[in-house]
C-alpha cells in the first residue's frame, strides 16, 4: 500500500504532530466561517487580505508576573492572561468573537490590534504551574520549555518565553544549544517591574518579544530587554534595578526596537542545514563554574573537581590568565583534565577574549584547559551540559565541539572570507553613480538592490550569481515587494540545486509572501515533488490555517481523479479528512467515485 492509499484510507487524527497543549483538538472548528469572516469589511476596513500570526506565550514566572506578597514578591497564578485581555493594546475582544477566535484557538488566545501591515498577531499562552522565580530554576525547567517548543512547533510561528530576569541568560543560552537547527524565533523577555504595577517595563517588552516572534523569521533563541533583541548565548544581566538589566559585551543587539524595528540581518545566526527542527532534552548535571581568586587554594580546586564532577567552566583574569607560580594549583587542573574532566578557560571580564598572549594564559593550555574564546560563562557552562550529555561522542569528540562555534555563542573570524563591498564591481557603480561612499550607505546600496537580483538569480536557476551575493554579504531571507523570497522563487520554477543551495546557506523555509504562502505551498502548487520532499525534510510544514483549506482543493483533485496532484499533497503533509466546502473529505470523494488507490 502506498502513503497516499494510507492516507486515503485511514482517518489522520493528528495531522500536524502537534499536542494539544494550548489549542483544543476535536473541537469542531469554524474554519470556513473563519475565512468569510477575515474578508467582512468591518473587520478590516483597509485591507480585505488581513494574515493571522500565531504565538505561544510559554509563561515560566518571573517578576513580570508577579504581586506583592507577605514575604515579598512573588509570582501570581491565573492572573496574567485576564490581565491582558483587559489592556485594548494586548487584546483586541471585538476581533475574538467576529472571528470565533477561542472556539478555534482555546480560552487563553488573545490578539493584538490589527499591524500596520495588515498581520494578526494572534497568541496563546502557556502558563507553567508552578510559576517560578528564576532563582528557583533548574536544567529540568529548562528541559520542559524545550519540550513545549518542540511540542508546539508546526502550530506556532514564534515562541515568547516568560521568565525571570536572574537566571534567564542561563535558560537562554541552554535552550540555544538544545533546540538543533531551529527555524523560527524563540524569544525571553521578562521585566523587572510587574506587569501590574503602573509604571512597568513588562508592557514593552512583551509587546516587542510578541511583535519580533510574530513579524521576523529569526531562527535564534534571543532575549529581548528595553527595546533591544540580544542573542540567547551571548548575554548576561549586568543591573539589577535598571530596566536596562541585560548587556551583551561581545555582540551587538540582532534587532533595535525604536520607531521602526531595525534587524541586522547581518549579525542573525544561521545553522546553514537541511535537518529537522528537534529539541536535545539530555543535559548533563554534573558542571559547574568555578571562578579563581587571589590566593584560591589548591584543596578548594581539588574539592571542587572530584567526581562526579565531568564539566567545568573556569573563570579566569584578563585575558584568560591564572598564576603561573601555582604549581599545586596548576597541578590539580592537569589531573583533573587527564582524568577527562573537561575544563573550558573563559575570562572573568565582561568584554574581551581569552588568548594565549602571557605565560600566565599558556599555562592553562599546558594543563589541558580548553579556551573558550569570548564565550559568556552562562554560555559556556549550558554548552558543556549540553556537550557531554552526547553519549555517542568520545572525549575528544566533545572536546571539538567544545572550541567549535555552534551556535554562535563565539566568534570566528568569518569576515575574513567576504569580499569586502567597497571591492564589489556591482556596487561601486551603483555608489559612483549615486555619488556615495560611506560603509553604511554602500551597505544600505547592498540591501535595496540584492534581494530582487537574488530573486531574479533564483528564477533562472544561477548559483554562480548567488554565490557573487552571498561574498557580497546579502541576505537570501531578505525578500521582494510582494515578500516572495528567493526560495519562494526557486520553489516554483523546480530548481532543486538551488533550492538545496539556499537551504544550505541558511535561508528559511517559514517566509511567508504577502498572500501567506510559503516556499512548501509553492512547490505544491506547480508540483515539484523533489523539492517538496527537501523542503519537508528541512522542516516545512502547513500551517492549521492551509489545513484547513486545502479541503476543497483536495476534494476537487480527488473528484477529477487527479492521482498525481494528490501525491504532492500528501508528501507535503495534507490532511485527507479536512472537509471542503460541503462538508465532505476527499477520503469520502475517493469512496464515492470508486477510486482504486494502491
Ligand atoms: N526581574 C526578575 O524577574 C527577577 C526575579 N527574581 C526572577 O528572576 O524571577
């Protein structure tokens, strides 16, 4: 029997492979009420062509959440949705009901007001009982975030994660290492007022973590604090009282949030796969941080290397140095790495790289340390948890990732290999003729005239030409008037090399044009097997909203006995049993026609 007989034949209760966590299945949904109702123009005055956007909200704790309590603050439980639904900037309730929004999505959605761009951000959150301070958190917290990710993931295009501000550049760089060739924005953000106080920083911040997550396709785990977008790994909070609490030293901000949302496209990470989105949820326990001071003793090293200790991050002076008069100290860190303890050498100072310039820096490389270049110890020590958790890799193997850059926690010096712009033929003509020279003007040259030229190389299949733009730094991701992405474009036309090449230089599978379609839909749509089976391995998926749809399509196709047509469906992860516009499924149109599928 083939998949699409199977398909044809059996019922798929649960097409997405998403839980149930937030949005509540077997409902009966009004999904075609839903559409009649998106073109009513009182709903949308100005546009008839309005695109929902999901969030999950994963509400962990944190002071943002919090009231004031007997022994201090402490978080609220069961108050902070009713909170928002109040607040007309969070919640737009006229919208909810004309569109049936809680009988589709569950009690606890909500919908921002309407963007300028015509987008619902529309948000379901996940509240965590018990909600925590940070201080209270531990790696099984953060193991359970991951797994809500993952269990959510082809029904949400971003993720907001709420939480404490003590222990979220923690979580952040955890989740980071964890969650492996991640395709969509994962955002903390939290406050250092409550979100119930009248003058707070929670407002904003969960309004731009809410709009970021919704709007940009940034496949990072970030943390976003007074209006700035950091990534996950490489912050850590430097102000306890100042709603400016996080500082990222060794990396500037992804995105800027003043008057308009700026994103550096330039400084977004991209794992540059073709694998599938999953969740590592093995850590290791057995780490820790131990930070040298002047005249730390060798019996504290000691004690603090015995088993069942297997990670350590080392925090180190300056630029990585440790005396080099110790050899009781220095000897204790031999043993311990010869026994393969594996040791990670990151500085104590806020800014700066560990290297190997004094003789007080070599003799941690002769003890077998491992440099951790500018990696941030919270950075540092959620990568060895996650390294040595690796049970099929041998000690050398994880002491290579350990130095590797995996996630962009650690700088390598990748501008090297780009050909500078200011050399780029194409662009010095452009900037003669425009009469400009600066480096953000030839930059801002780059950005308006690459990606229809990326689009155009795409349409005709020349990798050559991509290649000249990729040297030149643009964006792939970065998309034309109507949205539509060079993958989009490569999608339609059947250039399965250039798809695979631009899924191997990072390029998204989740862009969404202007009328909601995704490189998948398109591929679809003029029937590129080959590229809707590598998209579907890269991780594209429909979004419920298509699913939904694809109903009355699906119906048609089966009733004109168009076999082929239903195939790509299915290997792009169609649901048979979604009814069409009269209720019934293509399974029932296959059974009534006499169809013989095998
Ligand atoms: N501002 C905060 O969120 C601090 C709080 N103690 C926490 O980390 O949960």
């Amino acid at each position: 029997m083939t998949s699409l007989a199977r398909a044809l034949a059996q019922p798929q209760l649960e097409p997405t492979g998403a839980s149930d966590a937030c949005s509540p299945r077997g409902v009966p949904l009004v999904p075609s009420r839903r559409r009649q109702l998106w073109s009513c123009p009182s709903l949308h005055p100005a546009s008839p062509n309005v695109l929902e956007v999901r969030v999950l909200v994963v509400n962990t704790g944190g002071t943002i959440g919090m009231t004031l309590h007997d022994n201090g603050l402490a978080p609220q439980p069961d108050a902070f949705v009713q909170s928002l639904r109040k607040l007309p900037i969070f919640h737009d309730e006229q919208y909810a009901q004309q569109t049936f929004m809680y009988d589709y999505y569950g009690e606890n959605t909500l919908v921002l007001p309407m963007t300028k761009d015509y987008k619902r951000i529309v948000y379901s959150v996940l509240e965590y009982n018990p909600l925590l301070d940070s201080s209270n958190m531990t790696t099984d917290d953060w193991v359970k975030i991951g797994t809500d990710i993952k269990k959510n993931y082809e029904e949400f295009d971003g993720f907001v994660v709420l939480h404490g501000t003590d222990t979220m550049a923690y979580t952040a760089s955890a989740l980071s290492f964890m969650c492996e060739h991640l395709g969509k924005p994962v955002i903390l953000t939290g406050s250092q007022v409550p979100i119930y106080e009248i003058r707070n920083d929670g407002r904003d911040n969960l309004l731009g973590a809410l709009m970021i997550a919704a709007l940009y396709v940034i496949p990072e785990v970030c943390l976003y604090f007074y209006n700035k977008l950091y990534r996950g790994n490489r912050v850590t909070k430097v102000d306890t009282g100042s709603f400016s609490a996080f500082a990222s030293p060794n990396l500037s901000p992804l995105a800027i949030a003043e008057a308009e949302i700026t994103i550096k496209w330039d400084t977004v990470w991209r794992g540059n796969s073709t694998a599938k989105f999953q969740v590592s949820t093995e850590l290791n326990r057995n780490v820790g941080l131990l930070r040298l001071f002047p005249g730390i003793t060798a019996a504290t090293a000691r004690a603090f290397l015995q088993p069942p200790m297997e990670g350590v991050v080392l925090e180190t002076y300056g630029s990585g140095n440790a005396p080099d008069n110790r050899p009781d100290l220095l000897e204790e860190l031999k043993k311990a790495t010869d026994a393969g303890i594996i040791i990670i050498n990151c500085t104590q100072c806020l800014k700066g790289t560990v290297s190997p310039s004094y003789a007080t820096g070599q003799v941690l490389i002769e003890a077998g340390l491992i440099a951790g270049g500018d990696m941030t110890p919270e950075a540092a020590l959620s990568k060895l948890s996650y390294v040595l958790a690796k049970r099929d890799l041998d000690l050398d193997a994880r002491k290579k990732l350990m130095s590797q850059n995996l996630r962009g926690e650690m700088s390598s010096d990748l501008a090297g290999t780009r050909l500078c712009l200011s050399k780029s033929r194409f662009i010095q003509v452009i900037a003669k003729c425009l009469n400009i020279s600066c480096k953000e003007e030839l930059e801002a040259v780059r950005d308006a005239f690459t990606p229809p030229l990326a689009c155009v190389a795409a349409k005709i299949g020349d990798i050559e030409t991509l290649e000249a733009l990729k040297q030149m730094g643009s964006n792939f991701c970065l998309d034309d008037y109507d949205g539509r992405t060079p993958l989009h474009i490569a999608a339609c036309e059947g250039h399965l090399n250039v798809v695979n090449y631009l899924l191997s230089h990072g390029v998204t599978v989740y862009a969404k044009d202007r009328y909601g379609d995704t490189p998948l839909c398109n591929a679809v749509r003029f029937r590129h097997r080959k590229i809707v089976q590598l998209l579907r391995q890269t991780g594209a998926h429909f979004s419920r909203e298509k699913l939904d749809e694809a109903g009355t399509e699906l119906c048609s196709l089966a009733a004109s006995g168009d076999l082929d047509g239903l195939e790509i469906w299915n290997l792009a992860g169609a649901d048979f049993t979604k009814p069409g516009y009269d209720g019934r499924t293509a399974v029932d149109v296959v059974g009534s026609r006499g169809l013989n599928i095998t």
